[in-house]
C-alpha cells in the first residue's frame, strides 16, 4: 500500500514519499529508490505513514529554527554550524517520510553560509583577544609602575585605590572579555600579581617605618605635654618657659592624626591655664586701675594749664609738681591706656622744652654779644652807604645811585632780622 502523494511547495513532486507494505513496513523513496525505515505492525498504514511523517516534520522544524535563528543573527556561527552538523548527522539515515533530500540541501547551504560567518568571527575573535591582550599589558604596565615608585614618595591612599581599581578592572575583563590564550594569559597575571606584591611589600614598609616614627614623636610630644602640664602651679609665670615648650612642639614632627589631636588638646589645655591665670591678674589691675586713670587724666588738665604760664620758671615748677604726682600715682593697666597717658604729658613735656630752648638762645650772653657786634657792624655799614647814596644823587651817577640802594636795603633786612 502507498501514501499519497506529498503537494506541498516544498516537494511539489506528484508522487508519495513513503510507502507501508503488509506486514506494517514503512518505506521513503529517496533518489536511489525506496529506503526503509521502520515497522508499524499494530496500526493502519495511514497511522503509520503519519507517524514517520511527523519525524520528518520534527528534522523540518529543526532545520528551519536554524534558518532563522541565522537570518536574525545574534548567535554564534559556530554554535550554529555545530548544531546545523547535529542536525545533518540526524538527516542520514533518518527514520522519516519527507523529502529528506531537500533537507539535506538546505542544511548544506546553511552549513556553507555558517562557515564563511565563523570564519568572519574567528577574525573578529582574535582581533578582540589581541585587544584584551593589549588592554591587559596595560594594566600590567601601569601596576609595574606603581612598584617602581620610591616608597617615600608615594601617596600611598591614592597609590592603593588606584591599584585597587586596576585589580577591578581586571577581574572585569577577566569576566566578561574574551578567553584569551593560556601561556599569554598567565604570564600577564603573574607580571600583575608579582606587581602588587612589590607594591603591597613597599605599602607594608612604609607604614611598619612610618608607625616607628609616629610612636618616637609621640613620646616626644608626651613629655612636651606632661611638661607643660607641670608648668600650672607657676601660673602667669609659666608662661615663658611653655613658649619654648610650644617651639620644641613645633619642631617634634608629626605622631599621627588622633595622637597629635589628644595630645595637643592636653598641650594646648595646659597654656590656656597659664595665659587664663594672666588674664585673671590683667583683669584685676585694669580694675584696681580705674582710680589710676582718673587721677592722671586730672593731672593732665592741670598740666596742659602750663602753655598758659608766660614765666617758663614757673611753667617748669608747675611742669615738675605735676610730673611728682604721675609718677606717685604708678603704674596702670591696660598698658594701651598707660602708653596714651604718657604721650599726653611727653607732648607737654615737648612744648614747654621747645619754649625753654627758645628763651636760652635769646638771652645767652654769647649769643647777645654776637648779635650786638653785628647790629653794630651792620649799622656803620648803612651810614656809609647812605653817604655814599647821597654822593651819588649829587653827581647824577645812575649806576652809582643803584647799587648803593640795592647794599643799602640788603643792610637794613639783615639789621631788622637782628631785631635792630
């Protein structure tokens, strides 16, 4: 008995494609004639034509899904070419009614058009291995730099996330970049963990050399503090000596940031007592000064009543009773306030030595001598060019007449400045 015959697009032929003998045997006419493919003893022909009809329609639908699945894109060529070898490997021999052939045709074109696509990612694979190989010596290179810095000058916060990062970075390309070549890939690991080794070594050195200095300042600084501290019973007059504690603070160098923060609180505590305690004593003489201030700025009042004295004798006594008095009266606090007081009276003290220089000079007999011996000499100098004027006139003279006016004026200014 015979199936009927297969019309679909696909096999247009007229003629069927499986056949079922009498004893249940299911036969598919292929091109070297029919093949047979199986039994189906308890059911009708047409029951077992359709089942090896449906095997073949389950290797139609796989050769499709690969079809499309490569008309889409997105998956890997040759994932599909082996999944395209799967499913030829299932074409030979299949126990199956269709048009095998046909099958075997497509999955062929397919599996070509596969092979120049895997060749186009093969180029495309290696091109992104060489790029994860230079992106990896990168990061190699940048790590090996980072361990041929001078420890002592690294900033080492920075130097650890920056080498942190560069960890991320390849375990990131590790991940989701491509597999690179065994041999290539752990030698790139080993220059990169060697890398971070040294720079690990160094970091450790660094902070074992940094925390030995740190403990010598702070016992340094320690003592400066309890020192310091031992200062307190002498009030204001440990002030001097925490100077020159506060001066070897400086020079210590640096412990540490909450070392040096406690101990410069302990440090700082024990000066804010001493300059508190002369603050105290400051406060208090400004206080006890008021009465001071008072009196001295009467004294003042009373002072400057001396420009007003004609007799310098007299402005002097007046001057140097009230001078007794100030320095009677003592010392005032705030100095700002003694020091204003003081150049109020030192201005008078000025004036009345100005007045005093001035009455010295005009009544000193040396002075009066030489004066009068120039009024005298200026005075006989006049008369004879006033004579010599009066010649002059009578003759007419013009020159003569000039030149004894002009000596004759500058005589007479000279003789008034002498207060002739």
């Amino acid at each position: 008995m015979t199936a009927a015959a297969d019309s679909t697009p696909d096999n247009p032929v007229a003629e069927p494609w499986g056949r079922v003998d009498d004893d249940g045997t299911v036969s598919v006419r292929e091109a070297e004639g029919w093949r047979v493919v199986g039994q189906f003893p308890d059911g009708s022909p047409e029951e077992a034509l359709a089942y090896f009809e449906r095997k073949f329609a389950d290797l139609a639908g796989e050769v499709g899904l690969l079809e499309v699945r490569h008309r889409r894109g997105g998956a890997s060529a040759s994932d599909l070419r082996a999944a395209a070898r799967a499913v030829s490997a299932k074409l030979d021999g299949a126990a199956a009614v269709g048009d095998l052939a046909h099958l075997e045709a497509r999955v062929a074109i397919l599996t070509e058009a596969l092979a120049a696509a895997s060749e186009t990612e093969a180029v495309a694979a290696r091109e992104a291995v060489d790029e994860a190989v230079k992106q990896r010596t990168e990061l190699v290179e940048k790590a090996e730099a980072l361990a041929a810095r001078d420890p002592r000058s690294v900033q080492w916060k920075q130097a650890s996330a920056e080498l942190t990062g560069l960890f991320d970075q390849w375990q990131s390309q590790q991940q989701h970049g491509p597999r690179l070549p065994k041999a290539t890939a752990q030698q790139l690991w080993k220059r990169f963990r060697d890398a971070r080794a040294t720079v690990d070594k160094h970091r450790r050195e660094f902070y074992a050399e940094l925390d030995e200095s740190h403990k010598t300042v702070r016992d340094s600084k320690t003592r400066l503090v309890e020192k310091a501290e031992a200062l307190a019973p002498k009030g204001e007059d440990g002030i001097v000596a925490y100077r020159e504690l506060l001066d070897q603070w400086k020079n210590a160098g640096r412990a540490g940031k909450k070392v040096d923060d406690a101990l410069w609180a302990r440090f700082k505590a024990a000066g804010d007592a001493l300059y508190s305690a002369r603050s105290e004593r400051e406060t208090a003489d400004a206080e006890a000064s008021r009465e001071k201030i008072a009196a001295k700025r009467e004294l003042l009042v009373e002072a400057r009543t001396v420009a007003d004295e004609s007799d310098i004798a007299k402005a002097r006594a007046r001057l140097t009773a009230v001078q007794r008095q100030w320095d009677e009266i003592g010392r005032i606090f705030p100095r700002d306030a003694e020091r204003t007081l003081d150049d109020e009276l030192r201005k008078i003290e000025n004036a009345l030595r100005t007045r005093e220089d001035a009455d010295w000079k005009r009544n000193d007999p040396e002075t009066k001598a030489r004066a009068n011996d120039m009024t005298r000499q200026l005075t006989d100098a006049i008369q004879k060019l006033e004579d010599e004027l009066a010649v002059a006139k009578k003759s007419g003279d013009k020159r003569a007449i000039a030149d004894a006016s002009d000596a004759l004026d500058a005589r007479r200014a000279w003789l008034k400045a002498l207060g002739g």
